[in-house]
C-alpha cells in the first residue's frame, strides 16, 4: 500500500483530517484574499462602476462552472477508490482521462462565456451603466477558463493522493503574480476592469502550469504525461456517475445566486458594488466550511476503496462536527 494511501486509511482520524484539511482551508483564504485584492485596486483607483461591473458577473460565472467542477469533485473521488483499492492502473487512467475532460470542459466554456456574456447579463438585469465593463470582464475572464479547469481537476488529483500543500503553494504563487498584474494593468496602463481580467487569465494559466508540472514530476501512479491522454470510457463512466450530480448539487445552489443577483441589480450599480464587497467577505466563512467537503469526499473515497466500511462514520462525524465548530 502506497504511503499516500495507508496515511487516509489507516491510524487515528481526527487529528489527519484536521492537518489535511488546513491547507484547503487556507487556499480557499488566499483564494478570497486575492479576489479582495481585485476589488481594491478596482475600487481605488477606477470607481464604483467598475467594483459594481466585476461584482455583477459572480453568480452568472459560478452558474455556468459549477457544473463543470463538480466533475472535478468525481475525478479526484474516482482517484482516490482507485488508489485505496490498490488498483494503480485505474488511477492512471483516472488522471489521464481527467485532464482530457477539463480541457474539453474548458473550451465548451470559453465558447459559451465568450459569445453570451452580454445576453446572459442582459437576462439578469444588470444595470446599463455596468453591462458594458461587466461584458467585457467576462469576455476576458472566460478566455482563460480553460486553465481554471485544468487547475481544478489537477488539484482535486493531488488532494485525492494525499498532498492538499502543493495546490496551496500554487495559489500563493499565481495570487502574488495576479495582484502585481492589477497594479500594473489597471494603475499604470489603466485598462479598467479589462486590466483585472487579464491578471486574473495570467494568474489561472500559473496556476494550471504549476499543477501540471507537480503531476508529471510524480513518481506513484497519479504521475501524468501528455503521451498517455485518452478518454478511457470506463474511467469517464465513472467521473460522471459521480461528479454530475455534486455539480448538478453546486449549479442549483448558483442557480438562487443568481436570482438573488437579479434582484440586487434592480436596485442599481450602486447596491451591486456594496453587495460585491460584502459578499467577498460573507465567503470566508462559507469557504472555511466547504473545504471540509473536499476532505469528507478523499478520506471516504481511499478507506471505501481499502474495503475500511467501519471508518466512513467516523470520517463522516468528525467532519461534521468540525465543519460545526468552524461555522
């Protein structure tokens, strides 16, 4: 049994969910710190409208890729009953049919965020004096979606293998890189919101070259190589029947986001800039108790996988109370 493995699946639980899921949470932090940062340099130096233009295309955003990274959620879930089970096969089937759906993923995105910001926004009512800034931060922002995917399946690989310090190293990298480009995008070169976009495209395709680098310097069966992509059928069976209903899950709950948004723009630009603000730090809480999610869905993945029946309650209690005690 591969260290990785023996690490979720054996010994006591407590005290390895609680280190495992540290680092989650701080990427989820840093994460939300670095969106702040966004906010801040928008809102200092280009005005309410802008603050309000990037705001108002969150919920539209969250809809349209929630769906998408719940299939993350099944490729790392898929790697990690592999990886427990001991089937070392499986788990490079598993990695080299994950990147393939992200990239696939990734594109679809690009063409539908591309070509449909404006109607979608128009849909939502957003006001007329941000729709303009709002469409093209998404335009930009979708540009580099595929990255986005990319990343996240990546890292939902490395979590399921045990590391979740390697995707946090990797924000904080990519994060340091995307507040420098806003200060020089928008103070220096003055591109407004186009200017956070384009940071923000930079700072994703970072993040899923870092990722990428980590998985073909493995030495386990999570080791990647762009000679071995393919859609295994079986594989992508399996990410399906597990990933579509968590991001069927996470879209529904974008789908109130966006109602909720709606109704916010029909106050106008100038409650939707106070509500972006607020709602980048209501998500620090939010983000501390999902990452034990991540956590709940790896450590039941591998003990599932070893045939441990008799430490998915546990795994299951001691994430519930802790995700209790940090909310």
């Amino acid at each position: 049994m591969q260290k990785n493995t023996a690490y979720m699946t054996e010994g006591p639980l407590l005290k390895k969910i609680l280190l495992y899921t540290f680092p989650i949470i701080l990427t989820g932090i840093l994460q939300l710190l670095f969106n702040a940062a966004d906010l801040v340099v928008v809102g200092r130096y280009c005005g309410r409208l802008s603050v309000a233009a990037v705001g108002a295309t969150g919920a539209i955003i969250n809809l349209m890729t929630n769906l998408f990274i719940g299939l993350s959620v099944g490729a790392g879930v898929s790697v990690a009953h592999a990886l427990g089970a001991g089937h070392s096969k499986d788990v490079s089937r598993t990695v080299h049919t994950a990147i393939p759906i992200a990239i696939v993923s990734g594109i679809f995105l690009t063409i539908i965020g591309v070509l449909g910001s404006e109607t979608f926004l128009r849909l939502m009512g957003t006001p007329s004096d941000v729709i303009g800034l709002s469409a093209t931060y998404m335009r930009i922002y979708f540009c580099g979606i595929t990255a986005t995917m990319v990343y996240n399946f990546g890292a939902a690989i490395l979590r399921a293998a045990g590391d979740t310090k390697s995707p946090l190293y990797f924000l904080t990298a990519a994060g340091i890189v995307n507040v420098i480009l806003n200060l020089i995008f928008v103070i220096v070169l003055d591109f407004d919101v186009a200017g956070v976009a384009l940071a923000t495209t930079a700072s994703q395709v970072m993040s899923a070259l870092l990722i990428i680098r980590a998985l073909m310097k493995r030495t386990d069966s999570c080791k990647f190589s762009f000679r071995k992509m393919k859609i295994h059928r079986r594989q992508l069976t399996k990410i399906l029947q597990i990933g579509f209903p968590a991001g069927i899950q996470g879209s529904l709950f974008s789908i109130s986001n966006v109602i909720i948004q709606s109704s916010i723009n029909s106050f106008g630009s100038i409650a939707v800039s106070g509500n972006s603000a607020a709602g980048n730090i209501e998500g620090f809480v939010y983000m501390s108790m999902n990452s034990y999610s991540q956590t709940a869905v790896n450590f039941t993945g591998q003990n599932h996988g070893a045939g441990k029946f008799d430490r998915l309650k546990k795994i299951m209690i001691i994430c519930l109370v802790s995700v209790f005690c940090t909310g």
